[in-house]
C-alpha cells in the first residue's frame, strides 16, 4: 500500500503475466496442501470412530470459512469503505495510539513507519508533509525544463497517491476537513488481523486438546488398577471409620470447615495433583453405582476421555456473543485506557475461580460423606446431584471455559499481530513491563484451562444427576435411537387402529386396547434397553465392550 517501492501502483494490466501466474499457483498450492491436511485429520478420526473430534473439525472448518467471508468483504468493500468521510475532529477520537506529533520525541523519522501511524487517524498534517518531502527528496531532479516539469508533476502525483493510501488528508472523495472512516492502508492490516485470528485460532484449538488429552491420558493407570483391585476394593465385608479413607482424609481438615479457608484451600489444590488418585476412584464408583449396574465392567477413563471430545466441540465454536466480546475489545482499545491491560486478567480470573469451585464440588463431597456416615463399606459413595453447581447448571461451568479459551486465543492473536504489524518500538508497547505481564497471564491462563481445568471439568462434571449421552459408543447409541423410533412408530400406530375399531365410549376401553399402556410395559420398555446396551457387541474397544453386564 502506502510506502515500499516505486512499483506499488502498477496495476495487472501492467504486471508481466508469468509474475500473476506465479503468485496464484503458489497461493492455489498452499490451499490444495491445507485441504488435503484437514481432509487427511478428518479421515484418520474417521477411521479411528472418532465422531465427536470430527464433529470439532468440521465446525473449525465451518468458523474459518466465516472467517474467510468476512475476507472477502473487506477485500471487495475495501475501497468503498475508504470512501466514507467523517469529520476530522471526530477522527482523531478514541485513538489507540496518540498523533505522531504528541508523542515524546515523536516524528515520522522516529516511528517504524508513516504509514502505520497514519493508520489510526493520527497526525494527518505531520504524516503528509513528511510524505511529500520524501517523495520530493528522493525523486532526482531532470536536466531539461521538461523534464524538471513532468518530474515535478510525477512527484506531485506520488504524494497525492501516498495520501490517499495512507489515509492522512482525505481521498478524492473527501472534502476538505474530512478524512476517511477507515483508509485502504487501515483495512488492509484489518484484514491481515483476520488473518493471524484463523490461524492462531486452529494452533490453540490444536493445543488445548492436546493438553486435556494428555491429563487424561494419566488417568488410564488408575482405571487398570481398579480393575485388578476392583474385589478387594468393593469388598462389603471391609469396614472403615469415614474418616479414615483416603478420599475424606484428603479434603478434610482444619482448613476445610470455615468459608474463607475453605475456598483457600481450594484455590490452590488445583495446582498441585488437581485429581488425585482417591478422588478418581470415589467418583468413578459413585457414578456406576449410581448410572450403572453394580459391578459392571466399565472403562470410567475411556468415559471420560470421550466426554472430554464432546465438550471440545463447544469451546472450539465463536458464537456471536464472543464476536461482540471481540468489537468491544477494539472498541474501548483506547490510548490511556489500558483496558487491554486489564482485559488481560479476566481470562485468568475466571479460569482460576472455575478451577476452585471444582475442587470445592469434589471436597464438598467428601465432607457430606463425613456428616452423614460414620462407617463405610468398600469405597466411600458420594452423592451425585447437579447442585454442587452454579445454579445447579453444570453446563454454566463448560460455557464459562470456552469464553476462557476464545478471549484468552484472541489476546494472544492480538498481540502477535500488533508485532508483526507496528513493531515492538510501536506506542502499542510503551511499556514493556506490561506488555510481558499480558503475554505471560495469556500463556499461563492457555497452559491452566487446557491442563488442569478441562480435564477437571470432565470429571467433576459427572457428578451431576444426569449422565451424558457420550457413555454409550456410537453403535450402541444408533441401536437405542433405532429402537426408540420403532417403539415411537409400533405406539402410533397402535393408536390409529384403536381409533378405527373403537366405537364404543372411553369407558369401554380395556386394558389391551387402551392408548395409554399399563405400568408393566414400562418395565418391559427398560428390560429391552438393558438387552440392547448389553448385546451390542462395540468394535471401538480392544478386548473389553464399553457396557457390559454383571
């Protein structure tokens, strides 16, 4: 745009065709390579029966494809946008950066670039003179009269241009007094902006995944030895003060029976062994006890590993509300403001309370075991009840880390934009010590959501009151929608034949031909779900089905 070489305003016509051809086979190329590498993810989670990490690609592919619209919309409207004018006092308001000619030491010859300075709507007057005595400097002057003339008149044409593009002192279509909205200069940095967010978009998405499945991945050695133990653990012969199991012992204590140390405690248990090996035990036996038949052989890690998929289809989505999270943070970007500063700690803030009222949900549980029994048998069994939640709505929590997740992406992507795009001697960064508290909050608050928190959820989660579709393999859940459907069909019709051969008044009905089947159908109608859960033979898991019977 503004700036560079002498050649910036040469138009295709004028372009060499083996340069054009060039260019767009390198970016066709590009495309092709990255298609057949998501064609090739989406494959291999096919092949693996991953339909829930299919299901997250397929919708990061749908949100960067918004993103790719909203490119070429500002491709296409970049030179009718330039056009609109405003007022130039109500240009140089709500700046994020102040006019070149307010900054200490400021000057063009100080700053990365006119250009970019220019770009915010500040120092207009300072930015076209500098730009025309460069052009009038640099240019040589001719021999001739002629020459001299058409030189001059070329230099002439060149700072007009360079004004223009940079968005200094109003277009063609700018009457005196006015400038642009946004310039061409401005929309192109834009639309660089859009660029850096799809694709830190998929690096974060990448990494938060990696990192839930990692912690996890620590868990199945837990899951193997409970298996081995399972007997001698559920022993109901083996009789134990409450207190004295591992699990009330862990999350019991002085700390734990007044509010304040309460959440005290809480806040930093999750950074160290935020899941420790009782607690994955006692919340494993009381969700079979509870969702299950007792002594059903059940692989609670693989459970929750497919949970954690389901939930990675969520907080990989932009939903309009964090879109308008993302205008109002460009918005209050002001000069003096430091609201990005601050925004800064929001992800953190709520991330680390998301985190203490998890642990709070697991170590509530163990103190109500502690009131309400003095003996146990085998492992302790907690109490599975959505209102250990916010509201009773475990969802809230899941929604809350996908804010986390996408706010904490976006402060992340803005800053590697803004240095790439200005620099690091930009007023974006006057003052190092923040910008490295910011960037070291953003990472810390990514490493803590995807490790410790995600995973946390997912566990943690299942305590509600009700249990999430995920526990059932694929082919099992096709098997009870199918069944399901056909039992819909069998009671509607039932019904219309009864509507045909019933002539008689509602009194005559009898029990076999009454719409509404007596409770023992009901029974019958679980009966056969048990046959159907446990008959299903899964091919997903190696040597052992997902549901099997006692």
């Amino acid at each position: 745009m503004s700036g560079g070489g002498g050649g910036d305003s040469r138009q295709l016509d004028l372009t060499p065709t083996w340069a054009v051809a060039a260019v767009c086979a390198i970016i066709v190329l590009i495309s092709i390579l990255l298609e057949k590498i998501i064609h090739k993810f989406a494959r291999m989670f096919e092949e693996k029966k991953k339909h829930a990490l299919l299901e997250a690609l397929e919708k990061i592919k749908a949100e960067l494809m918004v993103l790719g619209f909203i490119s070429l919309l500002l491709t296409f409207g970049q030179n009718y946008i330039s056009k609109v004018c405003i007022p130039q006092k109500y240009a140089h308001t709500m700046l994020p950066c102040l006019p070149i000619d307010q900054r200490d030491g400021g000057g063009p010859a100080t700053e990365h670039g006119a250009g970019a300075a220019t770009e915010h709507g500040a120092g207009a007057a300072t930015e076209h003179g500098a730009g025309a005595a460069t052009e009038h400097e640099v240019e040589p002057e001719g021999e001739g009269g002629e020459s001299a003339e058409g030189g001059g008149h070329r230099r002439r044409i060149l700072s007009y241009d360079r004004r223009f593009l940079s968005g200094g002192g109003g277009g063609p279509s700018c009457k005196p007094g006015k400038l642009p909205l946004i310039s061409v200069n401005g929309l192109h940095q834009l639309h660089i902006f859009i660029f850096f967010l799809a694709v830190f978009h998929v690096i974060y998405s990448a990494i938060t995944m990696t990192l839930g499945r990692a912690k996890i991945r620590g868990w199945k050695a837990w899951e193997e030895d409970h298996v081995v133990d399972e007997d001698a653990l559920n022993d109901p012969r083996r009789f134990r003060l409450t207190h004295e199991t591992s699990f009330v012992r862990d999350h019991s204590s002085f700390w734990t029976k007044t509010p304040v140390s309460f959440y005290f405690v809480c806040f930093f248990r999750q950074f160290f062994r935020s899941v420790r090996r009782a607690d994955y035990l006692t919340m494993r036996h009381g969700f079979v006890t509870v969702h299950l038949a007792p002594g059903s052989k059940f692989d609670f890690q693989k459970y929750i590993k497919r949970s954690l998929e389901d939930d990675f289809k969520v907080v990989v989505g932009i939903s309009p509300i964090l879109w308008g999270s993302v205008v109002l943070f460009l918005l209050v970007n002001v000069h003096g403001w430091h609201a990005a500063f601050w925004v800064s700690f929001l992800p953190l803030v709520v991330i680390l309370a998301v985190g203490t009222k998890l642990q709070a949900i697991i170590t509530r549980m163990a103190l109500d075991i502690k009131e309400r029994h003095a003996v146990v048998q085998g492992i302790p069994l907690v109490q599975v009840s959505d209102k250990y939640f916010w509201f009773a709505w475990p969802q809230l929590v899941l929604y809350l880390i996908h804010y986390v997740l996408f706010q904490n992406a976006f402060e992340l992507t803005y800053f590697w934009w803004t240095w790439y795009e200005f620099g690091w001697a930009s007023c974006f960064y006057e003052d190092d010590r923040l910008m490295i508290i910011r960037v070291a909050l953003g990472l810390g608050a990514q490493v803590v959501c995807s490790y410790v928190t995600l995973p946390l959820y997912a566990l943690v989660t299942q305590m509600g009151s009700t249990m999430k579709k995920s526990i059932f393999d694929d082919q099992t859940s096709r098997a009870l929608k199918q069944w399901h459907k056909n039992a819909l069909k069998k009671k509607a019709s039932k019904g219309r034949h009864e509507t045909r051969t019933l002539g008689g008044s509602p009194g005559e009905h009898t029990p076999e031909h009454s719409p509404h089947p007596p409770p023992p159908r009901d029974t019958e109608m679980a009966a056969q779900t048990a046959t159907i859960v446990t008959s299903v033979d899964n091919e997903t898991y190696d040597k052992r089905d997902l549901l099997t019977g006692p």
